[in-house]
C-alpha cells in the first residue's frame, strides 16, 4: 500500500502525512459530498433505463463490415479497440451518435489484456497524494473508486470485490497502515466496498497459509475490485454494437483522410484542413476502402502518438512507455478468496500477488520499454518478480523458476510530464488532447478510468465537432451484455438441466453472464455418464470445446489468437498447455471459417510466436505431447522431486525411466540421451523441460504439422518444469 519507512522521524512524518490527509480528505470529502450523492442518483437512474432500453442484436463481423464500407459517413470513427477505444464507441453510441470503430488487431490485444487485472483506486497514488500533498494524486484516487463502483455494477458476472492483505512484520506499522487503508475506505464514501480491517498474527495465517510467519505481527486487509479484462473489453465491444455502432477487429487505420475548409481569424479568412476519416485495411483480407467522419477519435494507447504523427509528421510525443511484466503461478501459492500486496519491493515498487482464474498473478514491473506490438517478458523481469515473491512466503513453499505456467508484459501508456523523470513518478491521469485539424487523441489513464476517459473525450468531441447528440452521457450504470439478467446461483441451474461439472458451469457464468446457455447449444455430448455434455479444451482448464464456435460465431474471433488469449483466458493461464491445443483450435476454425491449408498454416505459426511472447520457452519442444501423457510425466517427475527443487539427479531419472515407467530403452541410449538434454547445466541435474526432451527421444510426440522435428530445448534459465 505505501513504502516502508525507515527511521523514526520517517515513521512520524509518515503518520503525519497521513493524518493530515484524513483532514485534508475530511474536508475535500464534505466540500464534494452533494456531487457524490447526485452521481449515485444518477447512477441508480442509468440503471433503470439500462434495464429498459437493453441492446438489440449483435450484427455479425459481415454485416459490421458492410456497414463501414457502405454508410456514407458516420458522426464518429474511432481508431482503438482497447478499453478506452470501445468504451468511446459505447458512450456515443448511447447518446444517439452514428459511430463507427476499427481496431488493426483485436478488441483488447494489447495493454487491456494485459493488465494487473485489478478495479482499483490506487492505493499508491493516495500514499503519494498524502505524503506530498498533491491534489491531483487525489483527485485521481477519487475518481477511480467512483468508477470502481459503476464498473462492479454493471459487469456483476465479469467482476467482483476481492480482499487484499498487506502482512505486517514491525509493529509501529500497524497504526500506518490501519490509517492509510481506512483513509481509501473514507476517500470511497457511499461507493465503499467492504470497510478494511485489522487481524492478528493467527488469524492472518488461517486466512493465507502460505505466508512467511517469521517476525509476523498481524495484517491489515482492505478491498478493491477485480474482473476479466479482455473478455470485459470485448463484452463492452458487443454492448456497444448491440446499440448500433459499427465496429470491426482485425481493421487497421492505413491514413488519414482531410477536407479543407474556410475560418475566419482575426478577421480575415483562412483555410485549413480537417480530418474527416481513415483510409482503412481489413488486416485478413488486405481489402481496403475509406470510412469518413464528422470526426476522428485517436484511442490507441501506447500508440497515440503514431496516429497522431499519421496526422502531422512533426507532432511532439506526449506519450512514454513503461512495461508491466506479470507472471502465472499454480493455485497453492495463493489461497482463492485472499490477495497480497508488498508495499515495499527491494527497489521501491509495488508486487500485487492474487488469485485469478483459478491460478495466482504475480506483478508487477514497472521500467521503461520500447513501442512494440507483441511485447514479452525479460527473464530478469520474472526473476525478480519470482525474487520478490519469495520475502513473504512460507520455507515450505520452494518458489521455483519451474513453476512459472505464463509470463506476459504490457505496456503502459503514461503521460509525458517533462518536469519528471522515470516512469514510476508518472500517474496514470489521462488527457484530451486536439491537434489543428481535429483529431480528438485520448490518452493515460488506467482501465478502472476507462468510462470517464470516454465520458470526457466525446464531451471534447461534441464540443469541437458541433455535433448533435439526443441526449446525455449514459453508461453510468449501463448493465453491460450479460450482465442484465446474471446471478450468483445460476451456474446450478446450468448443472441441473445441463448435466456439466460445477468448475465448468461456474466458469461459463464467469464469462458470458446471462449467455452461458447460448454457449452450450455448440456443446457435444461427452459420451459419459458425467458430465453429460461438455467436452473440455484441455483437461487441466474448464474451458469447453463449444466456446471456440461460440466465439467465432458471436464474439467476432477470427483467429485462434482471439480465441485462446481473448476469449478464453488459457494462453495467459498456461502458456505449454495452449501450445498443447493450438492445432485442435485451428482445426476447429478451419471447420468454421473454411480456411484455406495455407492459412490454416499461418494460424499455426502466429499461434506458436505469440505463445512464446506469454513464456512458452520453445514452441518446438516436446511439450506437444498430448494433454494426457504431459499429466502422467508431471506426476512421475514431481512424484521422484521429493525435495521439490525442480531437479532430478541422474541415477533418479535412469531409475525413474526404466524402473517406475517401464520404458523400453537401453542403459547406454539413456545415458546418451540425458547427457544430451542436460548439457551445459550437469552440475544442477535435470529439469522437467529437459526430463521432456529424454522422453522425446524414448516415445517421440504426435506434432502437429506446423510443427517440425523436434530440436533440442533452448530455454533461457534452467526450470524445474514451467517456462
């Protein structure tokens, strides 16, 4: 929550900064106090007329794009489909505005899958407000748990209050942090989730395990939020064209399109250029064609920059980038209802560790990084992460560099302040920003703001535009699709009239809300007494075959990336067991879609680049055994690990091979083979990647064709078994 003091006038600075904030807040809070209660009427009021004017049909990726080619000309074209992008589209669609959006990749490709996954206000930014006395820090902080609150209301099958320990290990930081947490509490007002609290020693092992009991003097638990970023980003997308805008994925903006007009300066007249539009490509067909605009509205995050420059060469970057790398552990290292935060990391910043999806999200990084679109995690970055880690859990957990099941990193868009330096003192504010010809460019910001940066750059837009919306801003409380008719029971009627298992019924109602029961008519029967339908796309994930059609069918994936990273969450879950089901999804697709063996082919090889960008260390290693012989090797080697060090000796392996599976191979072969596998790292013994590559020689794997020979492993450290 707030960096560790260190010295005793720290300490009372610290507490002084904090109390005086509680004043300052106090005040601010009763200043603002009839703002808040007018935005929570309203906020009830949106409700309402959410439930009475619920979106219609979702026209298919054909009909939207019939659209975009044929309407003459749209109020407003968006250029992003990030949160920000869609979350425009939104807005000014719902004001009665004919809007059109076109996204080069996919609806939250980039930094909006890739977040921390949280719905916060920013308890770091109110530390700061505090100790420096920033009013814009605070602000900030206010703004973000109003917006906490809407995005929990309307998105109730997508997001959900999650509580967050910080442990305590000297005892004059209780009264700190007790102060700090309650401050966030009081900042929220009536938007308050549940009120933060303190717990002893026992109870906070009780509540989280796994956490070191050393020198442990109790916890400090308060709440934020939590939610699926992409598939909220994509539901916001299909909200969006539910109300009438059109909108298309995998459509890039090529340049853009200028009329020139006549104004009038200082009495005489002067012509100028306006932007009107975009010359646009469709990325999987190559096709081309122009999409005008009374306006253009630049929402492409850390990209704003490139499109802006699209509009005038010369245009100053006000952009600057900074990399969030997170990382995928197993469920045992986090209990399922309870997050961690470390206040205080060795170089000052913030590690968030919680659970999610069924697994534990480490993070994050926060370091300068060049503009890429397929961005990937340094190992020194998931070294630290995994270093960091470590300080606060148990001697019987081994954190291991092996257990690491997905590595990702993001990149943030931050504001250029040029009076700062480094981008941990930049905030996440964010800015609207018009250039001389009207391109409208929004930037900053974090996804919890996404609303009100939309809100506040279709203000812009009406403004300059001169555009004639038919009525207010309205997505406070605008139910999100499948969202309207959700709740938190209604997995068991799935179970009950469907016959699935529980994690899978839950999972569906986690992700498509009131519309899991149009996921499940693609749904094929297991041929099993239970479940009787359902077949899973990976044994391991309790995602099902059917959301594959359903996806390309209603949720516009048109590649097996959309599908697995989107869509479905299994390639930032587990980056070897998507590698596993890539050619089956391909396969699906080439049903769906009637792809071409060619493309088919380049599915095939997109797929497996992108997956070593989310830390599959080779995407031609042996982990394309099937699903099932992969479970049988991990339970043979973690059952010889007893040490659980992510290393077997040799005589162990020569043991375990020819003894406990009984594999036909001669002592000679193998030891040939473990010595080619195990290389230069001899002296640490044999990891489970390298235990893979041995058994590919044994029992080679089926591959799919995109496949190839095996080659050796090229990891970049040696792993005990993950990436």
């Amino acid at each position: 929550m707030w960096r560790r003091a260190t010295s005793t006038p720290a300490r009372r600075w610290g507490l002084g900064a904090v109390g005086a904030g509680l004043v300052g807040g106090y005040y601010l809070y009763n200043k603002d106090r009839s703002v808040i209660s007018t935005r929570i009427g309203t906020l009830h009021e949106h409700q309402q007329l959410a439930n009475w004017e619920k979106p219609g049909r979702i026209p298919s990726r054909a009909e939207q794009l019939l659209r975009l080619k044929d309407d003459k000309e749209f109020d407003l074209l968006v250029i992003g489909g990030g949160a920000t992008g869609v979350g425009v589209a939104l807005d000014a669609q719902t004001r009665g505005l004919k809007v059109a959006l076109v996204e080069c990749d996919d609806f939250s490709a980039g930094t909006s899958s890739r977040s921390t996954k949280l719905i916060h206000g920013g308890v770091r930014y109110l530390e700061k407000a505090f100790r420096e006395l920033d009013i814009d820090q605070y602000n900030l902080v206010h703004e973000a748990l109003r917006e906490r609150a809407n995005l929990l209301l309307i998105s109730p099958h997508l997001s959900y209050e999650l509580p967050i320990m910080l442990p305590i290990y000297r005892w004059w930081q209780v009264p700190y942090y007790w102060a700090g947490a309650k401050a966030y509490d009081f900042l929220a007002g009536k938007k308050s989730l549940e009120s933060s609290y303190y717990m002893n020693k026992t109870r906070a092992l009780e509540k989280f395990p796994m956490l070191k009991q050393e020198k442990l003097v109790g916890a400090i638990v308060y709440y934020d939020g939590q939610h699926n970023d992409s598939r909220m980003g994509v539901s916001i997308a299909l909200t969006a064209a539910g109300y009438g805008a059109a909108l298309a994925n995998h459509v890039e903006a090529v340049s853009l399109l200028k009329k020139k007009t006549t104004a009038e300066a200082d009495g005489a007249k002067v012509e100028t250029e306006q932007v009107c539009g975009a010359m646009v490509r469709d990325t999987l067909t190559g096709e081309m064609w122009q999409i005008r605009a009374k306006g253009v509205i630049n929402a492409t995050g850390p990209f704003v920059d490139t499109i802006r420059q699209m509009d005038n060469k010369n245009a100053e970057k006000f952009i600057t980038t900074s990399a969030g790398v997170h990382i995928i552990l197993p469920d045992y290292y986090s209990p399922m209802d309870m997050g961690m935060l470390d206040p205080s990391t060795s170089d000052g910043r913030v590690i968030f560790f919680l659970p999610w999806q069924g697994a534990t999200i480490a993070g994050t990084t926060d370091t300068p990084t060049s503009l890429t679109h397929f961005p990937a995690p340094l190992e020194q970055e998931v070294s630290f992460i995994l270093s960091e880690v470590k300080h606060y859990l148990s001697a019987d957990v081994k954190v291991r560099r092996g257990d690491v099941l997905a590595a990702w990193s993001g990149i943030r868009p931050l504001v250029k302040d040029p009076k700062k330096t480094g981008t941990q003192a930049l905030a996440r504010n964010h800015v609207v920003l018009v250039s001389e010809s009207n391109l409208i460019s929004i930037a900053g910001g974090k996804w919890t703001t996404y609303r009100m940066m939309a809100e506040d750059t279709v203000d812009k837009a009406i403004e300059i535009l001169g555009l004639k919306p038919t009525s207010e801003c309205k997505t406070k409380g605008l139910t999100l699709i499948g969202g309207h008719n959700f709740t938190p029971t209604m997995y068991i009627s799935l179970i009950q009239k469907y016959g699935i298992e529980k994690q899978v019924a839950r999972h569906l109602c986690e992700s498509y809300g009131d519309r899991a029961v149009d996921v499940l008519k693609y749904a094929e029967q297991t041929g099993l007494r239970w479940p009787v339908i359902g077949k899973r796309l990976h044994p391991l994930y309790p995602y099902l075959e059917a959301e594959v059609d359903y996806a390309v069918n209603y949720e516009y994936a048109c590649t097996a990336i959309d599908v697995m990273a989107r869509r479905t969450r299994l390639a930032f879950l587990d980056a070897n067991a998507s590698s596993d089901v890539l050619a089956f999804v391909v396969d699906r697709m080439t049903g769906l879609l009637g792809w071409s063996p060619e493309r088919r082919q380049k599915e095939l090889n997109q797929g497996y680049a992108f997956l070593h960008t989310m830390g599959l260390v080779n995407t031609e290693s042996p982990v394309n055994y099937n699903a099932m012989d992969l479970i049988r090797f991990r339970e043979a080697f973690d059952h010889m690990d007893s040490e659980k060090s992510g290393y077997l000796t040799t005589s162990q392996v020569k043991r375990m091979i020819m003894y406990d599976m009984g594999e036909k191979v001669s002592e000679t072969q193998l030891q040939e083979y473990m010595k080619e596998a195990e290389g230069a790292g001899k002296a640490q013994g044999i990891d489970y990647n390298e235990f893979l590559q041995i058994m590919s020689r044994i029992s080679p794997p089926s591959l799919p064709q995109a496949q190839g020979p095996i080659k050796k492993l090229k990891s970049p450290t040696r792993s005990g078994g993950g990436v």
